[in-house]
C-alpha cells in the first residue's frame, strides 16, 4: 500500500511539472520530460520494469541535470513567477530533473 502511495504521488507531482509547462520558452522538451516519469511510475504501479531500467533511466536525468546546472547560482526563487535571468531558469530545470532522477531512483528500489 505505501508503495503505491508514493507511485501515486510522484505521478501527480510529475503531471503538476507538466502542467506548468505550457508558457515556458520551450515546452517541446519539457513536457515530454516530465511526462516520462508519469509514465514510468505508472508502468511501475501496475508492477512492470525492470530495476535496472529505472536506475538507468535515473543516471540519464542526473547527468542532463549536471548539464543544466547553471554557470552561475542565483537560487531557483520558487517564490517568484517568470524568469528573471537565464541561471535562475537553467537552476529551476536543473532541479525539475533532478527530481525526476530521485523519483526514478525510488521506483527502482521499490519491490
């Protein structure tokens, strides 16, 4: 039962990330992004997958998250709506994925 509590709830959160995806510069890449892992837990609830493809899927998003690690930090300010500077919105989308590596990692360990 717990385990499909936490599936259920990285599915909302992950179709939340999606939702507020429509005004953003590039919505092309990242509502299928954040699409994958509502997927993925999705297939995990209904007891399918394999560890290893979680865990794989996981070190995908980390490395694209240390990637997207802005040059300089500025904070994420999730407080405030709309891009002030390109770190603040390269820190917001290094965050977003590297939420998704966690939540992948999750899946995997789950029996």
């Amino acid at each position: 039962m717990f385990q499909k509590i936490i599936l259920w709830f990285f599915i909302i959160v992950f179709l939340y990330f999606t939702g507020v995806q429509y005004n953003d510069p590039d919505p092309y890449i990242w509502i299928p992004t954040y699409l994958i892992p509502v997927f993925l837990c999705y297939y995990k609830l209904q007891g399918k997958g394999e560890k290893v493809m979680y865990f794989t899927v996981g070190l995908l998003f980390l490395m694209w998250a240390i990637n997207q690690f802005p040059p300089a930090w500025e904070g994420v300010w999730l407080n405030q709506l709309g891009m002030k500077t390109l770190n603040i919105e390269l820190g917001r989308e290094s965050l977003g994925l590297g939420c998704c590596t966690i939540a992948m990692w999750i899946c995997g360990a789950l029996k």
